[in-house]
C-alpha cells in the first residue's frame, strides 16, 4: 500500500504521545468520542515499521480537539500516562488504492 500526505488539519489535529504499542487507531478515535466527533485517526510507525507509542486524531471541530487535549493530556489508560497537544506538523496520511492492495490496511504515518 502506498500513501500520499497532505498537510496537517490546522486547529483540529491532536498526537496522543505514550499509547501502549498494542492501540490501534481505532483505539484513539474511541477514547477521542467522549469529547466529540473524531473524523479520522491513525498511528504514527517509525522506518522499521515498529509503532512509536503516538498517534494523531482529527476532531470536527477546533473546541473539541481544545477538549480533548485538555482531558487526555495526564490521563492514565492501561497504565501508561498520555501526553496529548495540538499538532500542526504531522502530516495526514491517505491511502493510495491500487489493483493488489487492500483497502482495508491501517493507515500509518512512518516517521
């Protein structure tokens, strides 16, 4: 599967540092419920393909991702501290879809 990136959503993008490596991005954009409509996550890898313990979610609108810092950041999930902010950096990543691929993968961010 390959992937194109596009700027960072300005605003409403959050990165949850010190997820436990077994999260999925299905386990961020659950947690991010509570505080609002997230309308996409995904965990950020690094070269060899290992997950980096961050992830990055994009919530509907500016206060709620102001919400969600504000709350996760300090919470203890599984035994391990979160550290959540604002993130104007992290690229978005998109699947390319080709013949062969499936469209199902995670998507990922490789540091």
């Amino acid at each position: 599967v390959r992937y194109k990136y596009t700027p960072a959503v300005s605003g409403r993008q959050l990165k949850i540092s010190g997820i436990p490596s077994t999260a999925a991005k299905e386990t961020i954009f659950e947690i991010c419920m509570e505080f609002g409509d997230p309308t996409k996550s995904w965990i950020i890898y690094d070269r060899s393909g290992e997950h980096s313990g961050a992830g990055c979610v994009i919530m509907q609108t500016a206060e709620q991702a102001k919400e969600a810092v504000r709350s996760l950041n300090g919470k203890v999930i599984r035994g391990v501290t979160l550290r959540a902010e604002l993130d104007s950096v992290t690229q978005v990543p998109h699947k390319i879809v080709s013949s062969g691929h499936d469209a199902r993968d995670e998507d990922r961010m490789m540091l």
